[in-house]
C-alpha cells in the first residue's frame, strides 16, 4: 500500500478528529454523493453548500491551478465565482464514477459541462467541459466527507499544454492523418 493511501486510511480512522462543517451539513450517503451535491449546490450558486462538502482543512485545486487548503478558502473562492464569473451557469453531470481505496477512502470522479460563464466584461461565453475528481473519507456515523478536489478543463484535440511567453496552448503531438493513409497512424501495438 502506498503512503498516500496509508495516510489517507489514517485520516479515515481519525474521522472525529477531522474538522468537520456545521452540524446543518446535508449528510453524504455514498462517495459519489459529493459530485451531486458540488453540482446541486454550483447549480443554486450556494458556496457555503460546497464548503460543506468538505472537511475544515480541505484541499481544492481549481481549473487554472489555484490552490486552496480550507473550507473557508474554498467558500469565499467559490462565492466570488458565483459573484463574477459563473452569476448565472448550469453546470451538467455527463458522467460518473468511482474508486474504493479501503472501505473507508474512495476517489471518485465526473466529468461536467458548463454553461452561462461570463467574461470580465459580462459578456456570455461558450461553454466547456471538464473533470473534477475528489478524494473522500467515511466518518464513524457512516457518511461520507471530502477531504481533497482537483477540479480541470478539458482541452479537446490536445495531449498536453505548451508554454511560450508566459502563454499555454493546448498542443496535440498526434499526427494528423495524412491525405495518403486516411485511416491516419496506427496506435499501439501488439
């Protein structure tokens, strides 16, 4: 077992020791239930929902980076989102899944879409996908609890990004099929 996995098991039989929300917390049931409840609670703008999802040191890694390492971190960038860049989004579930660690440690992941972001200029955007995954921890009363999240856009047709002049661009090292073999290369092998 690794030590990441080691220390998250720890975590998992320390549950009362983890700094855990108000006591009006919506209980999660199951792993997944906190993907649902961070899309429920985007979806209604309720920063203070999302916080509630996790644990009081928490850490949540946005889509551009940003790291934040407290409930209270994760609650006021998230209510400044829902204030200035996501006023009126929807964002979708489009798939869902999950990862048992231990009985009492799961990753799980699903991959959203999102509509109405707006520009610094409130002007709409096109919307865009992603995937957020997070790493979650039974409590002794049995339901769940985030303790990790990294959420991460979707760069469609690109492998990787480049960086040039403080600049990244997403970038595909795939070759293009060429107008010879419109099969295009071959993956893999044997």
């Amino acid at each position: 077992m690794s030590k990441r996995i080691k220390k998250l098991a720890k975590l998992a039989e320390l549950g009362d020791h983890l700094g855990l929300p108000s006591s009006s917390r919506r209980p999660l049931a199951a792993p997944m239930d906190l993907i649902t409840a961070f899309v429920k609670a985007w979806d209604e703008g309720d920063a203070e929902a999302i916080g509630d999802l996790f644990v009081e040191d928490a850490d949540f890694v946005n889509v551009v980076g940003l790291w934040w390492n407290s409930r209270i971190s994760i609650v006021r960038a998230h209510a400044y989102g829902f204030e200035r860049i996501f006023p009126n989004s929807k964002l979708t579930l489009e798939k869902l899944s999950q990862r048992r660690l231990g009985d009492d440690v799961a990753v799980v992941h699903g991959r959203w879409m999102i509509s109405g972001q707006v520009d610094p200029e409130g002007l709409p955007v096109e919307p865009r996908r992603g995937v957020i995954s997070a790493v979650v921890t039974r409590l002794e009363d049995g339901t769940w609890i985030g303790v990790s999240a990294h959420n991460t856009d979707v760069a469609v047709a690109a492998d990787t990004f480049v960086s040039r002049g403080g600049k990244l661009t997403a970038t595909s090292y795939i070759e293009a099929p060429s107008s010879a073999d419109p099969a295009g290369p071959e993956v893999g092998g044997d």
